[in-house]
C-alpha cells in the first residue's frame, strides 16, 4: 500500500490521474436509451422465438480452434453424426413407408338394411347420423346389405364405393398401402383415385381378382352361377384368373369381361345395363355431397314476429321461423311468407363464418281498400360488425294481400316484443342508459331462451360501448362469449372483445393473448386477415420488434395482396427504418410497396421514406431521384418543403 | 392513409409512457425483488433493472473498451447475460458487484478476441446526432481539443494489458475502491494493487507528452 501511497504523491502520476478523470462521460438521451432499450427487448424476444421455435440455431456448434480439437475426435464426431443422420433417415423411411390407417375412410351414406361392423359394434341398417363420427374402413370388416339397400363408403381423398342390394364384401386390407376387398356375392362399383407406385387396390372374387389403377369400375359376382363380372366406367382395371395362371386380360373403359370356368373371357363392349347408371349417379351424389361439406358456409339466423313464416331462400323452401342455419356463402333473396300476414322479401349476404341475423316484423295483411305501408325491420346483429345482410328500406314495400288483419299478438316472439323494440329505439338515438334499464329488466324475464338471452346480451355490451364504459363492455361480452354456442359467434364475438381491448382499453397485452387465440382457434375466421395485421401493430406498440416483424412478414406472404396487406408493407417498412434503423431491410419493403402498390395512399410518404434510407446509406443519387420524383408527383405534397431542402443540401 | 401509421407510433408513444408510469410504479423494488421479478420472466423488472444499470454498465464498457467498438451492442450483449444469468445469481456477493462482473467479463471477452474487427461506432440514434450539432458549444476549438485528448488517453490504455486496464479504468474512472474490484474481478487486494501500481507506471509512460506539458 506504501508503496501505492507513494506512488499517488508523484506529480506524473498525480497529472496522470487528472487526466483520466477528465475523460469525459459519454452520455445518451432518454430517447436514445429509450431506442436502446427497445432493441434491447426486441432482441430478447427473436432469441426467445428462436429457441421456442426449435430453429437450427440451436444446433450451432462452437467452432474451436485446431489445436485444442485435434483432427481424430473431429473425425469421430463426424463419423457419430453420419451414423446418426443414416439412423434417422432409415427410420423416417420406414415411418413414412409404413401402412397407415385410411383416417379419412367414412361411411357415407346408408339405406335400407345394411349390416356393418364397426370397431365396436355390429350395426344393422342404423342410418348415419350427421356429425356421428363415422367407423373407419379396416381390416375383417364386412358389409352386408340386404334387398333393396344400399351402402356408400369413401375409402380416402376420391376414393369411394357403393354396394348394390344383397351384395357380401369382406376388408381383407385397408390401409394407405393396400385396399383388398374380397366380393362374395352381389355387386360393388368403385371410384378410384390414381394409385401412387407402391398403393395397390384389389378386388378379390372366388374365380379372380382385379387391379385398379385409378378408375371408375364395376365387379358382382353372381348369386346363383358365382361367376365374377367387371365392367369398367373409366380408366383401365386388370383382371386375371384365379386358377388359371396366365389368363389375365387389360380391360379398358366402357368394356366387361366375366369369368367362366376360372377362365377370363375376352372384354367386351359393355351395355347400358352393365353399366349402373342409378349406383354411378349415387355414388357421384355421395361425393358431391362429401364435397360441400367443405364449401365455405355461414350461419343464417331467421326470427320473425310472428314465428312461424315459412322461409324461402331463392324460391327454395328452408323451413319456418325461427331457424338457424348453416348456409353456403353468397348473395340471396329471402321471402317470409305467413298465411295472415302480408308476405316479406330481402336480398342477404351469407360471408363465409359470418352470422347473419334477421329479424323479419311480418304486417298484419290490410283491410280491403285501406292497404297501409308495412314497415321492414330487418337489422344486423352488432357483434358482425361487418355489412352482412344489406336490406334496402327505401324500395322494398311488403308484398300487399287482401285478407284481413289478425289481431292476436299472443304469436309473437320474443324479438319483436314492444320492451326490445324500444330498447333498440332508444339506442339509435344514443340513449343508451335508458336502453340498458329495458334491456337489463328483459334479461332477467324467466320466459327467455338462451339464444334471446345471447341477444340481450349482445345490446347490453353495445350500450355499454355506446356510454363509454369499456370495462363493462368487455364483462358482457366475455359472458357472451363463454354462453354462446356455435363457433361463427363465438369467432365474431371474440373479435370484438379484441377490438375493445386493444382500442378502447389499451390492453394490448390482453387483446394479444385473444388475437392468438382467435388465430388459432378460427384460422378461416371472418377477420382473420385482419387479426394478423392487428397482432403485428400490437407487438409493435408494445414494443416487441421482432415478434411484429415476424407478424407483418407472415402477414404479407399469407394475404399477398389487400388493403390490409397493403398497410403492412407501410408498417414493416417503418419499424425498419424508425425502430430496428435497418435502412437496407427498410429500403426492400419501401421498394415493394412502391411496386406493388402503386395507387397506395402511402406512395408519397413511401417515396419520401426511402428517399431518407437511402441517404443514411450513403446512396446520395439514389436518394436525390427519389426527392425529385416525390416534387414531380407531389409538387404541393406536405413533404415539398422538406425534399427541396434536401436536395438543395446534396447539391 | 399515413395517418394510420401515425396513429399506430402516436399508440406506441402513449404505451411507452404508460409503461414508464407503470415503471415508477415499481421503482420502490428492491434489488432482490427486481432479481425475483426478472428471474420469473417479468419484463417490467427487467426494464427496471435495465434502467436502474444502463448507466453504469455504459460507463464500465465505454471506459474500458474505448472508442472502435459498438458499446450499444456490447451494453445489449451483457444485459441478456444478466438476464440469462440470474437464476444463477445466488447473492453471495451484492447485485452491484455481481453486474459490474459480468459486465468486466463481457468487456474482456471483446478485448480478447484476436480477430478482433475494429468496429465503428455505430450511430444508433440520428435525432441526437442532429441534436447535439444544434446545440454545440459555445467554444469548439475546446471541445476539439478533449476530444484529441480523450484519443491520445484511450490509445495509451489499450496499449496496457488487459488486467491493467481493467484495474485502472474502474479505479481511476469509475471510482471504485480496492476492495470493490477486488470482489468484482474475484482476485486478491495484493493482485489489484500492483495491476494499479504497474499500469499507472506505464500509462504516464505513454502519455508522456501529455503529463510534461503543463511543467
């Protein structure tokens, strides 16, 4: 220490130090630790998403240096690592190669009685009920069908097969390799799919077998004589003897060939009987109705006062009010009609997960000689927020009718009672509190259903809304969301607690977690799009840079092109040249929101934007085109000022 | 039209200062709350904390790695050490100490890599530097002559070693005391003194244009 002492006494020591305490602190801004901080925590969370995702980052080795990992160990890891990567590879093989249940195997459609054993039960002509899961195709199933019945199976993607009345068929192989069906007796026609190499569909009778190579074909089997009979609808099957080695014939479209004697005869052209025109058109009627059920549909909720109109949708009788039903997407003219009342039409549009209310008030049909204008109320449940049924008040009148009025309101329902009506007067004229008093007594009315209740609920939140209380809004809507039922409401209401969340509360922490949800649990969801651009925006207020990016950028890629998309670009393009100060990724997306979209509302901002990026990256020409295309386009733009100085400074 | 994007920085601003609120709201955390919080993954304690170091352990990189480096980076690189390593920070010695070590060890990691590329100081924020040109002192021929001097200091200390440097920068610079770098670089008092003793010999000797000037 003395000699330390010592030292410090030194005028060279003592000058020294003076000196390094001078050296000034560097200092930021709180803004600048601010930009810090959030990069800092941006940071974080990619290493978080990268870790989580299980990227190949993780399997990055640190490379040492040559003479601390001498050359025999590198050997031997390599060596463990090829083994490894061979191990993998031989079991992924067989994995993949190995015979897989038929998942999408279903029976889909059954008439008359028809016996079919299931992995449980027996079952004998139990008609399929919609939504019960249906028994996969398997090994040692058989069907059996009885005089006049009929079965109809899909085996996997386009594939399928109908059994005619007293037909036998055993399932000797089901999987994703082989199908082998054994015919005892009756008839089975069969629409195949094109087989890959290695899948094989047979069909085995007691004198043949036949092979499918992706076609449309027909085998029975004689009850009587049990000669084997094959006629081919489409494509090529072929066919060979059992018996009799060598006898195998190619049998192409539109020709049959039986079986006699073990022997195969020669095909010949098939008549129109052979060919079972009304099992061919079932058939087709089975996968046509397999298919629908994936076209994109809405829910259509019918109520009219009074209940029990008949509805029409497109001259098509549907049933009566109240109804709710799925219904394939697209524009509709809706027509009530009621005995004593005069008759209602709409056009409607069902979006794709989308609910469309409709509450029809029927008119009582006029006196003779006194016909009065019947009012249409024809209203959009809130919570859809979006334009889904566009009544058009002004030149719909209600059909006019001669008989008398009926005066008996005991029918009417719950939607038109006088309370909600007024209830939805008050709010149309933004009293809410008033409204909310109406409303709360309804709600608590023991007479109402759960689906009115739902309703009730639905202005409730919207009352709340309309007063500014989003707290209770978000209470409301939350019951709603845990009461309601069918997924379309579900999707729609929680979109809507989203859009509270994030624009009337500022819980973006909240409305992310929801937005997650929402984009998990309804990916075909109305406002899918949209909820990805709003996840972006919210990791991006909140400042999770990396985690927006990779919103935005999946965003982008999934929706192409929209409006939506369209502010992405902008938005991305922004956090790059603002947050992250990556002027060169800034620059890309700028570019491509310029190219891509050049009607954009952004274009002048975008122009100007990039025009700035290039200049922190020292690319002072390409900066200056960009200015002076910003004054051509824009010569009166708000940013006119600011480009001129620019250049002028450059030049 | 812009104005979306507008309202969305105008959102984000609003959500930062809320945060920052909601920050001073915290602020009575202790030190072994703060560590509770960030070890549970809380982001608001890990915020704080980096509220609470970012100063110092600013200083502790600037002193000790000098110009040529990008320090934002470095300041971030020990933060997520921190943040990864304390759920190995048992509290034997204070959170303090335990911060400037990693910090140290961060700033030595860079000082060792052989390969080292001279990084350039990247100008993380334009604003500032924009700033700071308005609002420039009165004399430049002053602040031109610091900043020579403040070259001439930081070309003498990298041409110590490592040990010596570190030892000289935390005593002379950031003021601690012998016993404190001593717990910092776990090495004995006797050890520091002479790092201190033998750089600061050597030191004046590279500067030694600088310390006779004013005899």
């Amino acid at each position: 220490m003395e000699t330390l002492q010592n030292q410090e006494k030194l005028p060279e020591i003592q000058r020294l130090r003076t000196l390094l305490q001078s050296v000034p602190e560097e200092t930021k801004s709180e803004h600048a630790w601010q930009a810090l901080e959030n990069s800092l925590f941006a940071r974080m969370d990619e290493m978080e998403s990268i870790r989580a995702s299980g990227s190949r980052k993780l399997f990055r080795f640190p490379v040492m240096p040559a003479a601390v990992f001498p050359q025999r160990i590198l050997g031997i890891a390599a060596a463990a690592c090829l083994v490894v990567l061979i191990g993998v590879e031989t079991f992924y093989t067989a994995y993949r190669s190995a015979p897989r249940p038929l998942a999408d195997s279903q029976i889909l459609g059954v008439k008359g009685n028809v016996t079919y054993k299931t992995h449980k039960s027996v079952y004998t002509g139990r008609p399929i009920q919609k939504g019960q899961q249906p028994p996969y195709l398997f090994k040692e199933q058989v069907f059996e069908t009885a005089a006049g019945a009929t079965c109809i199976v899909q085996i996997d993607e386009g594939s399928s097969f109908i059994l005619s009345e007293n037909t036998k068929l055993s399932v000797k192989k089901a999987d994703s390799r082989s199908i082998d069906f054994f015919l005892h007796t009756g008839s089975i026609l069969a629409s195949v799919s094109k087989r890959q190499q290695n899948q094989t569909f047979m069909i085995h009778t007691e004198d043949a077998e036949c092979k499918v190579i992706g076609t449309i074909f027909s085998v029975s089997v004689s009850p009587t004589s049990h000669r084997t009979n094959l006629t081919v609808v489409k494509g090529t099957v072929s066919i060979s003897g059992k018996k009799e080695t060598g006898s195998q014939e190619l049998v192409q479209s539109g020709q049959t060939v039986s079986v006699n004697n073990d022997k195969v005869m020669k095909p010949q052209t098939a008549t129109d009987e052979q060919i079972d025109i009304h099992a061919l058109s079932l058939l087709k009627m089975a996968e046509e109705m397999r298919a629908e059920s994936t076209v994109p549909t809405g829910l259509l909720d019918i109520a009219s006062s009074p209940e029990g109109a008949k509805i029409f949708i497109n001259e098509k009788f549907i049933g009566k009010t109240p109804l709710a039903v799925t219904y394939p997407s697209g524009n509709y003219t809706i027509t009530l009609t009621h005995p004593d009342f005069t008759t209602w039409e709409d056009r409607i549009t069902v979006k794709q997960l989308n609910s469309s209310f409709i509450t029809a008030s029927l008119q009582p049909k006029p006196e003779e000689k006194e016909p009065a204008a019947a009012k249409q109320v024809a209203r959009k449940n809130p919570s859809t927020r979006k334009k889904a049924i566009t009544p058009n008040k002004k030149d719909k009148q209600p059909k006019q009718t001669v008989q008398p009025a009926r005066k008996d309101t005991k029918d009417f329902g719950f939607i038109m009672n006088p309370a909600f009506v007024e209830a939805l007067m008050q709010m149309t004229i933004g009293e809410y509190q008033k409204a909310l008093v109406i409303l709360d007594s309804l709600k608590e009315l023991p007479e109402i259903s759960i689906t009115e209740k739902i309703r009730i609920m639905s202005k409730i939140a919207a009352c709340y809304k309309g007063m500014g209380n989003f707290e209770k809004t978000l209470r409301v809507l939350t019951r709603r969301y845990k009461e309601a039922a069918i997924d379309i409401e579900k999707a729609n209401i929680l979109w809507e607690i989203i859009n509270v969340k994030a624009n009337c509360l500022q819980d973006y922490e909240g409305a992310e977690k929801d937005i997650l949800t929402y984009i998990e649990k309804y990916p075909n969801g109305t406002w899918i799009e949209s909820a990805y651009a709003k996840l972006g925006e919210i990791q991006y207020i909140t400042g999770k840079y990396a985690k927006a990016i990779g919103t935005f950028q999946y965003h982008i890629n999934l929706f192409k092109s929209s409006d939506v998309v369209e502010k992405s670009v902008y938005t991305l393009a922004n956090i790059m040249r603002l947050d992250i100060k990556d002027y060169a990724m800034a620059v890309k997306w700028y570019t491509k929101l310029l190219e891509e979209y050049p009607g954009s509302s952004y274009y002048g901002n975008a122009l100007f934007e990039r025009a700035d990026c290039y200049e922190k990256l020292n690319r002072h020409s390409k900066a200056q085109k960009d200015y002076k295309k910003y004054l051509e386009l824009y010569p009166e733009g708000h940013l006119k000022a600011l480009c001129s100085s620019r250049l002028t400074l450059q030049e | 039209m812009a104005t979306d994007t507008m309202n969305l920085s105008r959102q984000k601003s609003d959500y930062m200062v809320r945060r920052s609120h909601e920050g001073k709201k915290h602020e009575h955390l202790d030190n072994e709350q703060l560590v509770d919080g960030c070890r549970a993954g809380d982001k608001h304690c890990q915020r704080l904390l980096f509220k609470k170091y970012r100063e110092t352990v600013f200083f502790v990189i600037s002193h000790t790695l000098g110009t040529n480096f990008d320090k934002d980076d470095i300041l971030q690189q020990v933060f997520i050490k921190i943040f990864k390593s304390l759920t190995g920070f048992k509290g034997l010695s204070s959170l303090d100490t335990w911060i400037y070590r990693i910090t140290t060890k961060v700033c030595i990691d860079q000082l060792r890599k052989k390969y080292r590329k001279r990084q350039l100081q990247v100008i993380r924020n334009p604003d500032v530097l924009e700033n700071r040109r308005d609002t420039t002192l009165s004399n430049p021929y002053e602040e031109r002559e610091q900043e020579e001097l403040t070259k001439q200091i930081y070309s003498g200390l990298e041409k110590l070693s490592i040990e010596k440097r570190l030892v000289i920068t935390m005593f002379e610079m950031e003021g601690f005391s012998l016993q404190e770098i001593s717990k910092i670089l776990k090495k004995p008092i006797g050890t520091i003194k002479s790092r201190l003793f033998h750089g600061r010999k050597e030191l004046a000797g590279h500067l030694r244009n600088y310390l006779n000037t004013e005899e």
